[in-house]
C-alpha cells in the first residue's frame, strides 16, 4: 500500500506541508494513491526524496533539482556519485574553516585579548597572527609549543612590554659586544647568550642548550630572521649562533 504522507513526514523529517509542495511542482509525485484519493509513497518515491533532500543539502533550487532527477541520462547511481563528490568537497571546505577558526582563536589567546592599539605599542608592524599557521605546522606537536602558548594566553600588555624591553636590552649588548670586537666564544658574550636561552625560559617553554642551539641555528639559516638580526648589526645573526653553540659547549 505504500506510505501515508504523514508517515513519510515522520520518516524523513520533511513536513506534510513541503511534500504537498514537492507533488504540486512535480518535483515528488507519490506513484499512488487510495481510492479515496490520498497520497501513497512508494520505496522509489522515498529515494528519489533522499536525492532531494542531498541536493538541498548542497544547496540546489528545487527547479534545479527537478531537472537533475528528471534526467534520462543519469541513473540513481550517477546522482550518488555526483552527491558523494559534493558533499566531499563541502567536508573539506568545512574542514578548511574549521582549521582557519581554530587558529585565529589561538592567535587571539596568544594575542592575550589586546586591543589594536596595545598591539602596535607592543610589537609595531609585526603582527604574530600572521605567523600562526607557520609556528603550528613547524612546531605544533612539540611540547615547547603547547607550553608556550599556554603561558602566552596569560600575558597582559605589560607582560609583552616587559619581555619585549628585556629582549631587546640583551640584543643591544649583544651587538654593542660585536661592535667593540669581543669574540663571540668570550665568557661575557657567552653569558649573553645564557640571558638570552634563559629569556625564553622563563617567558615562554624550557629552553634546553639543544634547542637553543637549533634556535641560533635558525637565526642563521632563516632569511627572516638573519634580516632581522642584520637589521640591528650587520653580522650580529652569526655572532649570536656562535655565542650560543659556545655556551652549549660551556654547559657540556
């Protein structure tokens, strides 16, 4: 006999109304009905609504949807296809907004909710969101990753100003050392670089002597961060690496 239309609106979800709505446009006419003249759904009726219901999923306008189902060059089979495709490229766009959301909450928890303003006061031009992505996908499975941005999200605008100003005073020393031709590998420029791994620490993860050097290293090998270092003092990227694989070696 078929089903009832309420008992297809019970099944699919679809109210009575729409269904109604889908016979009077032709989009789903039932295959029969009672001899009292009430609507019977037969299983190929309710597939045919399951290719209605993906293709609204996705978005398609019923006259479109009539027009896809009412095809005779395609098949149920060419119909799940062509969902199955779709619907894969919405998980991976969905996939892909959801990736681009979970960083921008990590960059505003690292940004510890400062305003426009106390941003610019505290880094300038350079915005560490821009760098978000970069740090997650070098970093983001290390243990000093995930402790640094839970020590970051507790940072207020004086924290920053503070761990910026000591940064930069041992930068300043470090390259007013260069400048006056102390060797890199001397016990002062060696405590620098100490300052400098333990400036790290105690801001932002623990900075072992190894992971210090892969730091220098990276100073060196990083055109972004050589420009930086070079920009202060031509050289003071190299010395800085040097200073650090010296101290390393002191500890050992």
């Amino acid at each position: 006999m078929g089903h009832t239309v309420g008992e297809v609106a019970r099944l699919t979800g679809v109210t009575v109304r729409a269904l109604h709505h889908y016979d009077e446009i032709g989009l789903l006419a039932p295959g029969g009905r009672t001899a009292a003249g009430y609507r019977r759904y037969a299983a190929a009726d309710l597939d045919r609504l399951q290719h209605i219901l993906a293709y609204r999923a996705l978005g398609f306008p019923l006259d479109q949807i009539t027009a896809l189902l009412d095809d005779p060059a395609a098949d149920m089979l060419s119909h799940l296809r062509r969902q199955h495709q779709l619907l894969s490229e919405r998980q991976d766009h969905t996939r892909r907004m959801l990736t681009a959301v979970e960083r921008m909450m990590e960059a505003h928890q690292m940004g510890s909710a400062l305003t426009q303003e106390e941003r610019f006061e505290v880094w300038g031009e350079f915005n560490p969101e821009d760098h978000v992505e970069e740090a997650e996908q070098r970093w983001g499975d290390s243990d000093a990753y995930r402790q640094s941005q839970a020590r970051a999200k507790r940072y207020s605008k004086e924290d920053w100003l503070t761990i910026k100003r000591e940064g930069e005073a041992t930068t300043r020393a470090l390259a007013a050392a260069m400048a006056a031709g102390t060797p890199a590998t001397s016990p002062a420029v060696m405590d620098l670089a100490e300052e400098h791994r333990q400036h790290i620490s105690r801001w932002f993860y623990d900075c072992t002597h190894e992971i210090h050097r892969g730091l220098g290293q990276m100073y060196v090998d990083d055109p972004r961060f050589t420009a930086t270092y070079e920009g202060i003092a031509p050289g003071l990227a190299v010395y800085l690496r040097d200073a650090i694989e010296a101290n390393a070696d002191r500890d050992e």
